[in-house]
C-alpha cells in the first residue's frame, strides 16, 4: 500500500484550512483537504491507485464498512450517520452501501 500523504503534509493542510492536527473534519472540509493535495486534476492512474487502496480487496466499489476502516484508520472515528452521509453525499449506489470508480473519480474531480 502506498502513501497519498504523510504526517507532515496532514499538519501543513490542516494550518491552511484553519484546522490543528487532531481536530476531526467534515466531509466538505476532507474534500478541502484532498484538494489541497492533489491541486491538479488527477490522472487516471492516480484515481484508479488511491481507489485500490481504499475499497476492500474482495470488491470493485468502496463500502460502507470501507469507509468506515479508513475513518478509523486516520484516526477519526466517525459515526454511522456521519458515514452514511458521505457515502450519500459520493453517489452511492441505489442500495447507498457503494461507491464505484467513476463516482469516486467524480467526487475527488468536484472537489477541485
């Protein structure tokens, strides 16, 4: 698994949107976040490779329960409300448990 950032990009993004390191965020302050990061529109391999790293490695979508090891993974313990909302918020499918690949290329292009 690669690294899309590290812990000083992570305090370096925080300071710019006003935010101290542990602070939590919200979805549109996370979209703020990887926008920061990855300023320029991102090439299909870069989408494809930060799309492998965050679905699980059983499945062609990012699920639920996806979403809900990566919050926990960065240290934010979200609820599943809070989940549920970004999942909706992404264009989850009809049933809202995931994300495919063209909406989550969408979702990291519309943040920009």
């Amino acid at each position: 698994m690669f690294n899309l950032i590290d812990t000083e990009d992570v305090r370096g993004i925080f300071a710019a949107i006003g935010k101290d390191a542990g602070d939590s965020v919200n979805l549109e302050e996370f979209k703020k976040i990887m926008s920061i990061k990855m300023n320029q529109s991102l090439g299909g391999s870069e989408v494809d490779r930060a799309f492998v790293m965050l679905k699980g490695a059983s499945r062609d979508v990012i699920s639920f329960e996806d979403l809900r090891r990566i919050s926990k993974e960065i240290g934010e313990d979200l609820g599943d409300e809070e989940l549920k909302q970004m999942m909706e918020a992404a264009g989850a499918n009809a049933n809202g448990d995931a994300i495919d690949l063209k909406k989550f290329t969408a979702v990291l292009n519309s943040s920009q």
